[in-house]
C-alpha cells in the first residue's frame, strides 16, 4: 500500500504547528497512560500554550483599510 503523497516522508502540517502537535499528543497520552496523571496538569498547560503562540502566527497582521468607490454610492 502506498500513500497518495508527493513521496517524501514528511508531515501534512505546518511547521508552526509542530510544537502544539508534539505537546497535544504528549497530553492525550498522559490521560490514557496508568501513572502519567501527576503529569497531565503540566502537560495540558504546555499545550495551550504552544496552541496559542501557533494560533496567533496563523493571521494576518498587515493593515487593512476598505474604501468604497463614489461611484457606487450614488
């Protein structure tokens, strides 16, 4: 079986979202995991945070002003 990919064993996934994936997963794990509990606090903090840092780099920060044309307005 092969992967419809381009050939390349790589990621489908933003490298800015690489951190917030390892931390999601690495959290998840420690809810399934006997004894991986007194981690999961810490785990789960981690991972917003890492989820906000990418959440906030995938906008647009450049300004944007929208003017209407005259014409249209009459």
């Amino acid at each position: 079986m092969q992967d419809a990919g381009d050939g390349m064993n790589g990621e489908d996934i933003p490298f800015r979202l690489l951190p917030s994936l390892v931390s999601g997963l690495a959290y998840l794990l420690s809810l399934k995991i006997p004894g991986g509990m007194e981690r999961t606090m810490g785990l789960k903090t981690m991972y917003e945070e890492d989820w906000q840092r990418a959440s906030e780099e995938d906008r647009e920060k450049a300004p944007v002003r929208f003017v209407p044309r005259q014409s249209f307005l009459r």
